[in-house]
C-alpha cells in the first residue's frame, strides 16, 4: 500500500482551505484519511500553514512519500525527513 501526505480541499467555492493529510495513493483527493496533520490556509496574506511536527515525521520516516506542494511546506516548516 503507497501512502501519501497530501492536501484535503476544504472550504466553500472560491474560499479554499486545506487540510494536510495522510491517505492511500489509491483513494480520492477528499475521499477518507488515514490521519489529519496539520492545515494550510491559502487565502490569507501571507499563507497561514500548521503541522504537527512530531507526526509528520513519523511518517516520513515510514515511508510516506509528500506530494509536490506538501513538500514546499515541509520546507517552510523546516521538517526534513
């Protein structure tokens, strides 16, 4: 099973919010997680991002491969695996 940190859109048309989650690489963008880590608000200036450091971590260091924008926030967080 490939697991994947990435995005969950949430939010209203036009007001984008996110949630950074950990899912199956199989299952939908909105569709069910394994685990929610932290959020990403787009909409504010400048963009507003939380992660739960200790979580992403570990699952980093399981295996789970970040998708292309998680990765930017990863490293605005300053969490390397």
């Amino acid at each position: 099973m490939a697991v994947k940190i990435r995005l969950r859109r949430m939010g209203q048309k036009k007001a984008p919010f996110y949630r950074i989650v950990v899912a199956d690489a199989r299952t939908p963008r909105d569709g069910k997680c394994i685990e929610e880590i932290g959020t990403y608000d787009p909409t504010r200036n400048p963009s507003a991002f939380s992660v739960n450091e200790e979580l992403a971590k570990k699952w980093l260091n399981n295996g789970a491969l970040p998708t292309q924008a998680v990765e930017k926030i990863f490293k605005l967080a300053g969490i390397e695996k």
